[in-house]
C-alpha cells in the first residue's frame, strides 16, 4: 500500500483502532515523523496527543548496539547482558547517559514547552510512529510507557515488515499495522510524500491534539476562544472540497491558504502557520483545492487555472459566511498554491487585500502577475536556490506593492529548526498591516491596494 504522506497513513490507522474510541487512550507519538501520523490518530480516537521522549543508549565504541534507552522522569532501561558483554564501565555508562538525557530534555523543552507530559498511569497507551524498521526506538518506548505506569501499551504503526511483531514479541500488549507489505526495504518506500517532519511541525501537532483546558491555556493562543472552528466543505466546480475554518473573536481579516496538493488543511506546516495568523486575530480557511482522487494526478497539481478558479469560488463562500462575509480576505499560497494564490488575486473584482507566498512558485502564474494589485509578499529560503531564483523572476514582473524576504539556512520545506516560525512571522506581519482597516465593504467601493 503507497500512502500519500503521514497524514493519510494516520487516517487509515485511526480507522484500525477505532475499537478504542471510548476507553479514554493516550496517544503518544515517536518524534518526529510518528507525531503526524499521530495527530490523526488521536483526532480519530477523540484522545489526548503528546510525544513519548526516548533516547538510545548505545555502547560507546559501537552506538548503534542498544545497550538501553532513558525517557523522561528519570526512566532508565537497561540491558544488563549487552552491557556486561561490551565490557562498558559504570563511567562510560554514565557519559553516554548524560549526552542523552541533555538532549532528551531539550527536545521536551522544545516540543512541550512549560507544559507537564501526560499522566500514563492506569492508562491505555497508544504509542505511534509512521513505520517500523529494526523497531529498536519502539521498543524502548514501551519499556518507557511501562515504567511510566501504563496499564496496557499498544504500538501501532501504518507500515511495518512482515516479521515485525516477532521481533518485537514482549514489548507491547497490542499490535496494530495497517500494511506489512514483502519486499520491505525501508519506510520510506511505502510513501509518496516521506519529507522529514519538522520541529516546528511538531509543536503544531501537539497543539492541535492538546485537551481543550490545556490548549485554551496556552500563552501564545489568544485569549478567546474561536467563535468558529470547524471542518466546512465547499461545492466548487461540482465538487466537494473539504476544509477547515477558524474565526477568532473579533477576526481583523481572514486569509484563504492554498496548496497545489490538496493537502492544504492538514498540512502540519499550515497548520503551524494558521495558528500562528490565529493568535493575531486572523481568521484561517485551510482548504483543499483538490479531492483526493484528484491529487493523484500530478497534472491537477500543475493546473494553476483550475487552482485559482476554485480559489476564487471558496473566496465567494466566505462572503456568504456571517462570521467572514465583512472581512478582508488575503490568501497564503505554497508551492503551485502560491501561483493559483496570484491568479486568482489578479481576476478583475477578486478583493483580495494581501498575498503571501512561502516557498511557492510564483512563477506559474505566467502573464497575471502583471495584473495582480494586491499587496504580495513572497518568502523563500535561503538554501532554496533555484526557487529563489524562480520568485526574483516572478517578482520583476508584478506591478503591485510587493517584497521578497529570504529566510536565511532554509530550505524549500523549512525543515531548519526557527525557520518556519521566521516565515510564519513574517506572514502575520504582512496580513496584520494590509487586511486590517480594510473591510470588503471598501473594497466593493472600489478602494485597492497601493500600486
């Protein structure tokens, strides 16, 4: 089975526990690619999500021999036989410890921030991660789980060899694999999209699987609650689009994200990014501009008129929509997104207040982007270096107030620790100056963006 990224593998191994629904679970995710694949499955399971911290201790002159693994709380596994045959001292023992727990306890710093992990005691565990190779991390997570007082541990994966459970007979009580396909040479080789989860990524996830009390705690939320948060679907071109919308209290403005993938609302970049655009009392539409047979074929994912046409159809919803219809609209583009973002903006009577571009390609737009008028911001990364080239093309040929940030170390994802939170900055900057003080009813009057 080839899944289309982490996201839908944690759709379709949700559906493998739903059995749990009900019996209160935690779902723990391994950083940092299980956290994705997580997320999903504790939306699934309507259950708290936080990471199980795990690290390797590995006998110093041959690291990846196991000789066992610490967690968080002071929890330290051993393998009394692997450290005895290694002849590994009570010294060496406690260097390779404390390498470990430093970064250990960074990555909790990291991940979790001032938040406490989630009691496990008594608990039904459920412990993810988006595949399973030689198993050795998994299996240190649920001797970590236990040690933390879980009553049952389940180690649930979407992709794993077909011996995996024998080679990992003892460690949990449950064992869940959506696919154990033969050949396995590798996780990776079971996905279309295997790009590497991000740190910032991570974050997002984990506030989005927060329990309401914690998350509505959290200090860089706003103080209100959404006055609407849910998934929407959209009719366009005769088809049902899904997405998901988030108005805050008082919304200064609402920003449409696009992506040429269709994997824009669970995109946990966009997610990072819209919470982000949230806590400054934006309102976010994170939408797919493809059904998911659609995005199958790459040809959709290149068709930026289709793209912006449909753009333009969700921005029309919004306006029948009572708590967006007297908002100023900005879209987000990524990837071919950001040229669909463009085009759409450039549409005689689009009303678009600001475009932001974060590692898009602008490009794609071709002969519109003379034509667009609003505001535009494009964001790339400093290590993207033929993107970047691509937008300073692009940005010769607008004729609107527009500006090219490059974001040092990046790359195209914006996989460098602090680097998607530069971008996400920069975006609410952008919004924040150009949608507030411009509602649509101004704009239907005629009043456009600085050229």
């Amino acid at each position: 089975m080839l899944f289309a990224n982490r996201i839908e593998a944690g759709q379709h191994l949700a559906a493998r526990l739903s059995y749990l629904k009900g019996q209160d679970p935690v779902v723990l995710g391994l950083p940092r690619g299980g956290v994705s694949v997580a997320l999903e499955v504790a939306r699934g399971l309507a259950a708290p999500l936080d990471v199980i911290l795990v690290r390797k201790l590995g006998v110093p002159f041959q690291p990846e021999l196991a000789m066992g693994a610490i967690g968080e709380g002071g929890v330290r596994v051993l393998n009394p036989d692997v450290i005895r045959m290694a002849g590994v001292s009570s010294a060496d023992l406690a260097a390779v410890d404390q390498r470990e727990r430093t970064e250990l306890e960074r990555r909790a710093r990291r991940f979790r921030g001032d938040r406490q992990p989630i009691p496990l005691k008594g608990r039904t565990v459920v412990i993810v991660d988006d595949g399973i190779a030689t198993g050795s991390t998994a299996r240190a997570a649920c001797q970590v789980a236990r040690e933390h007082g879980a009553a049952h541990v389940v180690l649930a994966v979407p992709v794993a060899p077909p011996d995996w459970t024998s080679r990992l007979v003892g460690a949990a009580d449950t064992f869940v694999c959506v696919d154990t396909p033969e050949p396995f040479y590798g996780v990776g080789q079971f996905y279309a999209d295997f790009s590497q989860t991000t740190d910032d990524e991570v974050v997002a996830c984990l506030k989005h699987g927060q329990p309401l009390d914690v998350a509505a705690s959290a200090p860089d939320q706003a103080d209100d609650p959404p006055v609407r948060d849910e998934e929407i679907d959209v009719l366009a071109d005769s088809v049902r689009l899904g997405g998901h919308l988030t108005v805050p209290e008082e919304a200064i403005g609402v920003v449409v994200f696009a992506h040429g993938s269709g994997s824009s609302r669970h995109s946990p970049r966009n997610r990072f990014v819209a919470d982000v655009l949230n806590g400054a009392g934006l309102a976010t539409l994170l939408f797919d501009l493809l059904t998911p047979q659609e995005e199958h074929d790459r040809a959709n994912v290149f068709d930026v008129e289709l793209l912006a046409r449909r753009l333009g159809q969700v921005r029309a919803w919004l306006h029948t929509q009572q708590e967006t219809q007297n908002l100023a609209v900005g879209y987000f583009g990524a990837s071919t997104g950001a040229a669909a973002a463009l085009w759409a903006a450039a549409e005689p009577h689009a009303q678009i207040a600001a475009v932001v571009s974060r590692g898009g390609r602008p490009d794609l737009a071709g002969p519109m982007l003379a034509e667009v008028t609003a505001p535009t911001l494009l964001i790339v990364g400093g290590r993207d270096l033929v993107v970047l080239d691509l937008n300073r093309q692009a940005q010769a040929q607008l004729r609107c107030q527009n500006r090219l940030e490059v974001v040092p170390g990046a790359t195209h994802l914006f996989e460098e620790p602090g680097t998607l939170e530069i971008a996400a900055e920069l975006a609410r900057d952008w919004f924040t100056e150009h949608l507030v003080d411009r509602p649509r009813s101004e704009q239907a009057l005629g009043g456009g963006p600085e050229r």
